[in-house]
C-alpha cells in the first residue's frame, strides 16, 4: 500500500475571530497548507468540525469549502467526531492517499466558536455526549472532565494542586508561541486556586475555547519527495473508541480508546513510547493530559501527574508535551484541534518551532480525544530520510 507523507501545513491563529466567517478561517488555512507546498492541486477535502451546524447554522462543511477555496467540484465532506474531527479528516485524508484513488488530499479542521456565549455553546458542546442517559440529566463537558478528576483524585490520593505542572508547562510554552490564544504565564502557586468552573476544575485548569482552522495536505510519500524539502511521513495512524457514557465504562479513570490507538499506531510506526521526543496531547482538562500519558505508556496507571509534577513534561524533558501551549494555552479550537497538534509536530520535526523548539525532535506523535475520550485519534510522524 502507498505511503502517505505531509507536504504542507497551515494554520490560523486560536482566538475570538468575531469578524471572520468559517468559510474565510477555512480558507485561511488552505491557502498557508497550499503555499507550504507549493501546489494548487487538491483532489479531495476532508473537512473536521463539531459545532457549526450548531453555532453558526452551517452544515454541509466539504461543499462550502471547496467552493469558497477555489476547488469546486472535486470530492469534498465533512468528518465529525467530537473534539477528535480534526484528527479524524487526517486520517480520512491519509486513507484516501494510501488507496491509490486520491493523488493529492487536504484534511482542514474549522471550528466557530465563540459568536455565541454561555448556555448555547454549554448546549451545542453537551450534544458530543451520551444524548439519553448524560446531556438529559444536564451534564456539561466541564461536568464530565470535573468527575473524572475528582475519581482519579479519589482513587490515586492526588490533590488539586498535583495537577498545577500541566497548566505551567502549557503557559510556558504558549508564551513563546505567536499564535496562542493566552501567551501568559502562570505560576504553579496560583493554580488551585482559580475560580471554580465545574469543582474540582478551575479556570486555571480547563482549556478556553476559540475559533481557528488548520490545514494539513498529504500525498504518496514517492510524490512528496519531488514536492517539497522536508515531507513528514505518517508511519503510524489509528482511530479506537470506547463507550460515550462514562458510566459505562470498566473503569472510569482509564481511556481505553486512546490506549488502543496509541498502541496500534505505535506497532505500525515500529516504535515505543520512548522513541517518541514529543507528544501532543489532548489536554482540554489537566486530568486528561495525565490520563493521556498513562494510556499512550509514558507513565504507569495512576502516576501521570508525577510526570508533570517532576518536569518532565517540558521541552527539555524526557516527554516534552503541548509545545505549542497545547489546548490549555495555545487555546481548544475544539474540532480543529487535531489538525492544530499535526501542523505543530511536523513544524517541530522539520526545525521551524522557534522559540518552542525541542532539539532533535525525529519523531512526533498526535492524539485527540473525542467528548471524555470516546474517540482517540492518534499520529505518528517522522521525516522522510
């Protein structure tokens, strides 16, 4: 089967685009992914996205795209999987590549968030949970992230505190990225003691959501090297679930999803989690930034905290994550973000981070979580050689 390589990235800025439509932020960073790769030629558009069809009344993303893009009539349609839809359209993309029907995809996550404040977007967020047996009974996504944390406070004796290291890194980082939505710095100290959003989340502990889009193209690995100098090389990708409700679950404190696809993604690309330089994660709450770790295999059940705790965690540890600010600091462009984690590994593994750089990053993995990780998407990429 044909390998698929990235041969072009681009992205907007995460932040309150109240004068900018969809369609133009989708449009925005199509054209940074076409210029990065110097080509005009698209043969199909995988559109992520969670909420428009709720807050900005717009449904049928691919077609609206393609146009406003200047690609009319090629294949185009929208993938929704929660917070993981970006992800999710990468690997519809890679797919469609490695089948040898599509010479040339683009994967685009969008998402608009912010027009709209408080109980829409509360309800518009609740519709990626379990509609009869958790939205019903008014559970919100905070609600949810707050039940998990209190259980694994519960179950593995940590305290609110013991979460701080995830947040400082994420605001460490974000302060060195241009295109994060808060570029602050917070210091471990003040933590737990932000205003409560959902007890025991604080506002220091959740992630703010915001509008953006990225933009990811992929081809076969033999085209991209005549392309472009730098083609990433997706060598391992997967998609697992688990169940929507939490209650559900065998065990609660645990994402079987996003173990299941970090493991398989992980035996494709023929490594282990310590060949991986850096990780990004899906860190909506700090409670599934540890969960995350544990998962994936880069700490034991119960101890992904630690790894935060410890410093390991940044970008001269032994698993640098959110290098970018991550969803905490760069901001959730909720189902953009796994396209977001993809443009910000490939630009880690082709030497263009910056100031949010991680020396001799070779190879970089992605994974996005879908409501309380019902969905986990996960990528792993490295430079071609």
């Amino acid at each position: 089967m044909t390998d698929a390589a990235i041969i072009g990235i681009g992205q907007t800025a995460v932040k309150e685009h109240w004068n900018t439509s969809i369609r133009h932020l989708a449009w925005y960073a199509i054209e940074a992914a076409l210029d990065d790769a110097h080509t005009t030629e698209v043969d199909a558009i995988y559109v992520g996205n969670m909420l428009a069809g709720h807050l900005s009344n717009q449904n049928h993303l691919g077609a609206l795209v393609a146009d406003f893009a200047g690609l009319r009539g090629i294949e185009a349609i929208t993938v929704e999987a929660d917070n993981a839809s970006g992800g999710a359209a990468l690997r519809q993309a890679m797919l469609a590549v490695k089948s040898g029907l599509v010479q040339t995809a683009l994967a685009v996550g969008v998402e608009k968030v912010t027009d709209e404040t408080g109980n829409p977007v509360d309800a518009a967020l609740a519709t990626g949970l379990d509609a009869d047996y958790e939205a019903v009974h008014g559970l919100t996504v905070p609600g949810a992230g707050a039940l998990l944390m209190r259980r694994y406070m519960h179950q593995y004796s940590v305290s609110v505190a013991d979460f701080a290291g995830f947040s400082v890194n994420a605001h460490a980082n974000g302060a060195n990225n241009p295109l994060a939505m808060f570029r602050n710095r917070l210091k471990a100290e003040r933590f737990a003691s932000g205003p409560v959003v959902a007890d025991p989340v604080t506002l220091f502990d959740a992630a703010p959501l915001g509008d953006g889009a990225a933009a990811v193209i992929v081809t076969s690995a033999r085209r991209a090297m005549d392309m472009v100098p730098q083609p990433a090389l997706i060598v391992g990708s997967a998609i697992a679930t688990d169940t929507l409700a939490l209650h559900d679950r065998k065990e609660v404190v645990w994402l079987t999803a996003a173990e299941q696809s970090a493991k398989r993604a992980m035996t494709q690309a023929g490594v282990k989690p310590e060949d991986v330089d850096l990780f990004e994660l899906h860190d909506s709450f700090t409670v599934m930034a540890a969960l995350s770790l544990e998962a994936a295999g880069f700490a034991q059940r119960g101890q992904g905290w630690q790894l935060a705790k410890n410093g390991e965690i940044g970008r001269d540890g032994r698993i640098p994550i959110s290098t970018f600010g991550g969803l905490k600091a760069r901001g959730n462009p909720v189902g953009a973000t796994g396209a977001y984690q993809i443009v910000e590994v490939v630009r880690q593994l082709r030497g263009q981070a910056g100031d949010c750089q991680i020396k001799g990053a070779k190879i970089g993995m992605a994974q996005c979580l879908g409501s309380s990780g019902a969905t986990a998407v996960t990528h792993i990429l490295r430079m071609i050689e």
